[in-house]
C-alpha cells in the first residue's frame, strides 16, 4: 500500500568542491528521501522527509549541508505537514538523523548501533528520542546508544529507509535489526 506520493531522488544535484580550502576533496551528493514508520504512546503511522544539499562542510574532509524540502506525517488515518523538520548528516561517519515538533513534543530519529570498529553506522536510523517542546529536555531516549543494558536498546524501535535514487523506490519495512559488528555490548 502507497500512502505518500513520493518523488524520484535526483542524483548530483550539488558539487561540493573544496580543493582550494583542504587540497582535492569535491564530489556531488544526491537528494535523500525517506519513509520511517512512527510509533509513539498510541499513535502510529508514517513520516515522509524529502531533503537536498545545500552547501558544503568541511571538518576532517568534507559532507553535505542538507536542507529539508518537504515533510509529511500519517498518523492514525491522517495527513499532516510537517513544518520545522531539521536534518543532520552526521558528521565524516554519516550517522544522519532528523527531527520534528509533532503533538506537543520533539521526535528524533536516530541509531541505537554503532559499528565499534570504525564508528559508522551499519543501518538506517532505527530508533526514536523523545523531548519536550524545548527539542532539549529528554522525556524518553527509546535508542539508548550508550547504555550497557542490551533490554534497553530500542525502546522505541522505528524502520527507516531512504529512496533508491534509480527509481524512488523504498525497499520493505521488515524490521530486521542487529546490533553492528563491532559494538562494544556484543562482547559483554
């Protein structure tokens, strides 16, 4: 079933060419788009983030600026905009999320795994943090990324997937997370 009209991701829709500033890094980056689930104190639904570079950053090589394009929310048989959704790529490991004020509240989405070998994610973002309208106070952390108490990872598990940027494509929302190879609470 299709819930949200969604678009084919254009590809190399910006240049970042930093050769002048850090000495032969440029490359093109793509629009990202993602459909996540949302499951949250009885409502239930679908988030749809359409978003594109907009700059360039440099800090130990260089990554997309992302500016969001549009955001639609589906919850409980309802449509609604989403209007002060922020993105933020994650820095040279790319361990992207994203966030909105919805119902009252500030939902993050974000990862509950981090390849412990190199400090990467090994998946979408698959979990949710929860705060209070301030975006700063935090009601419920539901990834608890640096907690040693494996009952605790994912308390608010959510599935995300990003558009092929071939055909708009989603791929399934089959929840099939695994810790990453390499975080330190495997070996516990």
């Amino acid at each position: 079933m299709q819930i949200f009209k969604t678009r084919v991701p254009k590809k190399a829709v910006y240049h970042c060419d930093l050769t002048q500033e850090l000495g032969g890094f440029e490359g093109d980056f793509d629009q990202k788009d993602w459909i996540c689930s949302f499951k949250y104190a009885g409502m239930e639904g679908y988030v749809y983030v359409q978003a594109s570079p907009t700059g360039c950053t440099s800090h130990w090589g260089f990554y997309p600026d992302i500016g969001v394009d549009s955001a639609v929310i589906y919850v409980n048989g309802k449509y609604e905009t989403l209007n002060d959704v922020t993105y933020d790529w994650g820095g040279n490991h790319h361990a992207d999320s994203f966030r909105f004020s919805y119902d009252g509240k500030v939902f993050e989405y974000s990862r509950s795994s981090i390849n412990g070998f190199a400090f990467r994610p090994c998946h979408e973002m698959d979990c949710l943090k929860v705060y209070e309208a301030d975006g700063t106070t935090l009601i419920e952390d539901g990834c608890n990324i640096n907690g040693d108490d494996l009952s605790k990872v994912r308390q608010l598990p959510i599935v995300c997937r990003f558009a092929n940027v071939d055909d708009g494509s989603f791929g399934g929302f089959t929840d099939n997370f695994e810790l990453c190879p390499g975080d330190s609470r495997l070996s516990e």
